[in-house]
C-alpha cells in the first residue's frame, strides 16, 4: 500500500493533534488541582473581617470544592463566613491553625479540639484555640483555663 504526500500530511496533523489535545488536558488537570495552601502571616486578608493574618497560633482556611480559597485570622470569622450567603459552598477542605505551633501544617476542624478561653486573646475576640491533639490542649487548659469544644459546638458559639 503506497501512501501519497497528502496522506502523510494528514497522518501527522492528526497526530500533531492527539498530543496536542493531551499536552492540554494534563495542564488543565494540573491547574484546576484544589488544596489548601500556607497561610502568609503579615500578608495574607481575612476573607469576613478583612484585616491582615498577623497571630500564627490563630487562623482558618476553608477551600471550596472548585479549587476558590478563604482564609481567616480567627475561628470566629470563619464561622461567621461559613453563616452568610457566599459561605454556603461544598468545601473540599475546611482547615484551622495549631495552637501548639508543633506543626506548620493545618488541621481538619472536624478532627480538631478547641479550647474557649478569655485569656487567649485571638484577633477578632473569638478567643478559641485549635488542637491537634489532647496533650497540646491540656497544656494550654492547665494556664488558661476554659472550656473544651468540638466542631459543632464551635460553629454553634458564633450563631
């Protein structure tokens, strides 16, 4: 079977755009990836109260299921924002700071303890703490005293 100029144009125009079409569709994936990124302190706005990210023992971070970010300088505008109009998304992460600092990473709030003290003075007076573990918040509890919360219960402090 011979094959004339114009059929080998055609074979290598196809391919050309095969791998055109996949080199796109691996950007695309790559760029639309949703996940939560690194607060910047001293940088960063609160997506509710709109003041800078200043406490790194304090701060939140909801990401909505399409890859769109909200980041908070307290517990307590997240919870705010999570009762208004535009915080009623599916979100694929909703995240808070450590307050024991061990970590730079943020942990799930569902999976978080919290601790509600006076004495912990967080930025917008929500003054709850997040824990990743036990021992981290009895520390804190051991000084400041205060009343230990789960998810619910926070979210049911700021209604």
């Amino acid at each position: 079977m011979t094959h004339n100029k114009n059929d080998k144009a055609r074979l290598l125009r196809a391919r050309s755009g095969w791998s055109h079409s996949v080199i796109s569709l691996i950007f695309l994936l790559t760029a639309c990836s949703v996940s939560p990124e690194k607060l910047k302190y001293n940088q960063d706005n609160c997506s509710f109260c709109k003041m800078t990210l200043v406490d790194e023992k304090f701060g939140a971070e909801l990401v909505t299921a399409k890859g769109k970010i909200f980041k908070f300088d307290d517990i307590k505008c997240m919870v705010l924002f999570l009762n208004t109009p535009e915080g009623k998304n599916e979100y694929a992460y909703q995240l808070a700071t450590d307050y024991s600092l061990k970590s730079n990473e943020l942990i799930p709030v569902k999976n978080a303890l919290y601790l509600h003290a006076q004495e912990l003075r967080s930025p917008m007076g929500g003054n709850i703490a997040s824990f990743a573990n036990q021992p981290d918040l009895q520390l804190v509890q051991n000084v400041m005293h205060g009343q230990v919360l789960n998810w619910e219960q926070v979210m049911q402090a700021f209604q």
